[in-house]
C-alpha cells in the first residue's frame, strides 16, 4: 500500500491538485526524471457541474492516506516513461482517469516515442 506522505513533493502537488479540482484538467505537465512538474495557477481547468458537487474532496484535508489505485497506475506510468509531455490529465472525483501526451511521429518498432525522450521501462 502506498501512501501519501511516501510520495515526493511533486506528486504530493500534483495529487492535491486533483483533490482540491474534484473534476476538471490539468494541462501541460512536464514529466522529467519520473516527477510532473506543471504550473497549477495557469494550467488547471476545474470543471463545475450545476446541481454536483462542485466541492474538493474530503482527503484534500487529511495529512496522510493510502492512495487509491487511479493514482497509484498514473505514479506507476510516470515511473515507467520517465521523461514526458503530457497534454491534458483529466480529472474526475479527485483521481485520475486518463491522458494524452505529445507524441513524436517516428514511428518506431513498439510504436510511437514521446516527444522528450524514449521511454525507459523499469524492471
């Protein structure tokens, strides 16, 4: 299980930022060395939802937490890619649930390579 307080304190932003927007975008997070790295004031879309819970989320004020699993497999992706432009991270319920990244379209043998660097899969 991991927990919050494990994390670096760029995950540590990035994963209270998606508590505190509860729905919405996070764009242009630069991926370097594994840890995102984005400008919360200028590229976060929160996204309201008349008659929703427009709200942040409840962990948003706990000092530390197991993580759920959305976050767990983003960290893990991250961790895998090492070095990478992501587009756009959409947010739903504080987690993530899914993104695009610049691509470079050279294709290569195992498909398209991220436009910063090819990804390095740990083992």
């Amino acid at each position: 299980m991991r927990r919050f307080l494990e994390l670096s304190a760029p995950r540590r932003n990035l994963v209270r930022t998606m508590q505190e927007m509860n729905f919405g975008r996070i764009t242009r997070i630069v991926v370097c060395e594994h840890e995102p790295h984005f400008d919360a004031a200028r590229h976060c879309q929160k996204v309201f939802k008349p008659g929703g819970d427009n709200d942040a989320r409840p962990e948003v004020t706990l000092s530390d937490f197991v993580l759920k699993r959305p976050v767990v497999d983003l960290l893990g992706i991250f961790d895998a890619l090492r070095d990478v432009k992501i587009t756009t991270l959409t947010v739903q319920d504080g987690l993530p649930i899914g993104f695009s990244v610049s691509l470079d379209f050279r294709k290569s043998s195992k498909g398209f390579a991220t436009s910063s660097a090819k990804p390095v899969v740990k083992r």
